[in-house]
C-alpha cells in the first residue's frame, strides 16, 4: 500500500527539527508492529541525525523521497521548504499499514553526488538505510502477497501423500 507524507519544513521548523519530525513518523509508524520497537528505529536512524538536516537544508528530500518499505508498507517522505511549507497539511499520525511492517523494513535515501560519501558510510552502519532505488509499490506487494495465509505447495505435498 503506497502512501506519502509532507512535512513542513524551513522556515516554519529548522532543518533539523523537520529531520526529528520525519524520524518520529517512522518510528511511530513502524513501531505499530508487534515485530518493530521504536528504539531499534531510532537506532537504525541514528546515522543520519546530521545527514538527514543535511539533506533537508539542502533541498534534497523535497526533490526526492525518502521511501519507508516493509512489507506492503511504501511510504514516500517529503519535506517541503520555503514558500511551500504554507501549503503542506500535515498528517503526523503512523502511517495505515504500520501494523504489517517487519523487522526487516528499509528506509531508501536519495543519493545526490555531493552527499554520496557521507550517505554510504551512515548506510554501512544500518542495515536498514539504503541509497539503492526504492522498490516500486507492485514489488513490494507483488512479494508480501506470496506470503498469504495458504501454503499452496505444502497443500499440494499433502495430496500427494
């Protein structure tokens, strides 16, 4: 299930507390799951508490997502700035679908040329940071839906049997 979210950001909150804000969403969203606690997020996400202002100040994450997967979940976050944030109507609440996430959820960062060293290194300290492209939303259900509720081939050793 593909959602998106905007947050506001400069002038209305400084770079870094859009990063918070951001943060926070993912955390709450994802801590939903019985599978996921809100500290292993901030952990996971802790490698980007000076790149994430970063790439906002930069403009970065309002040209490009930051894209939340786990499971079906496929959350693109924004940050608007300048002009913009008076348009944005926020919805900080955790995203629906929060309670599908797995513990093996991936947050894909846009990768500008001039933030590719700092990028791979936070990457190197989270499995659950990416600057590969994010999966397109009919992969990442195309992949949960094979985990249904039947095992069709344990149904089919059955019969043979």
């Amino acid at each position: 299930m593909q959602r998106s979210r905007t947050i506001a950001g400069p002038p209305q909150r400084t770079a870094t507390a859009a990063w918070e804000t951001a943060a926070a969403l993912i955390c709450d969203t994802l801590a939903v799951s019985g599978l996921v606690t809100a500290d292993t997020v901030s952990a996971a996400l802790a490698p980007l508490r000076g790149l994430g202002p970063a790439l906002i100040a930069a403009g970065h994450l309002e040209t490009g997502a930051a894209v939340l997967v786990s499971g079906p979940l496929h959350v693109s976050i924004t940050v608007a700035t300048g002009g913009a944030v008076t348009e944005v109507q926020e919805n900080l609440n955790p995203v629906p679908g929060g309670a599908n996430a797995t513990s093996d959820w991936v947050l894909y960062l846009p990768n500008p040329a001039n933030f590719a060293v700092p990028l791979a290194a936070a990457v190197q300290q989270s499995a659950h940071l990416s600057v590969a492209a994010p999966p397109e939303e009919a992969t990442a259900v195309a992949a949960s839906s094979k985990a249904g509720l039947v095992d069709l081939a344990a149904l089919g050793r059955l019969e043979r049997s």
